[in-house]
C-alpha cells in the first residue's frame, strides 16, 4: 500500500511527549516509585494529557497482586475495573480492583487475582 509523502513524513516524525506525575503518590516510595511511559497514537496535546491524568490515576501506586474469593460466578469481570468488598482489613471499604484472572468454583464462587493499588498512610 502506497501513501503520500505528507502522510509518510508524518508516520516517521518523531513522537510528542507529555510527561504527567503525582509527587504526593510516589514520594513516600522513593525510589521504588513507579516510572511508567505508554505511547499512544493521541494527536492533540489535550488529549494526550487527558490520558496521562487517567492512565496516572491507575498506574500512579503502587500494586499489589491478590486472590480473593467472591460470591457469584465472575468469570466476565476479567479486564474490568470493580469495587470488592471482603471481610479483611484491606477490602473492608471496598476498593476499586483491575480483575486480571477468575476461577469460578463450585458451590457459585469466584477466585479473582486482581490489582489493588497500595496507598501510603
């Protein structure tokens, strides 16, 4: 497939960069903070920030990678970002988690590994 010189120019020019931090998240870490860097194919400067702010909202903590088991079958929250509540300290006013994997089990239960941010105190 053939394009034009404009277009081609285009695709070869170096990315812009939009550098978004939290220093009040990743101070206490240190330098166990977490540096992420994603390219995307965002055009406008706003909206590249836009993305960083909510890319930063997620990524700008750590996280730690849990099982926890949850009433329901839940195979369909794999991907998906949900509030879980569980009778442990760290679930007890239901966090929102980015679900990674799910195991339903007999008896109408799931195992889901999930991604909780850790917030300093």
């Amino acid at each position: 497939m053939l394009v034009g010189a404009a277009f081609a120019e285009w695709l070869r020019s170096p990315e812009l960069v939009e550098v978004v931090t939290r220093p009040e998240a990743t101070g206490p870490w240190g330098d166990l903070a977490i540096d992420s860097r994603i390219s995307s194919p965002l055009a406008l400067r706003a909206d590249a920030v836009s993305e960083g702010v909510r890319q930063l909202g997620f990524l700008g903590y750590a996280m730690a990678v849990e099982t926890i088991e949850v009433a329901g079958w839940q195979s369909g929250a794999v991907g998906l970002s949900r509030r879980v509540r569980a009778p442990v300290a760290e679930y007890a006013d239901g966090p929102t988690v980015f679900v990674i994997a799910a195991d339903e089990r007999e008896g109408g239960t799931t195992l889901l590994t999930v991604l909780r941010k850790v917030i300093p105190k």
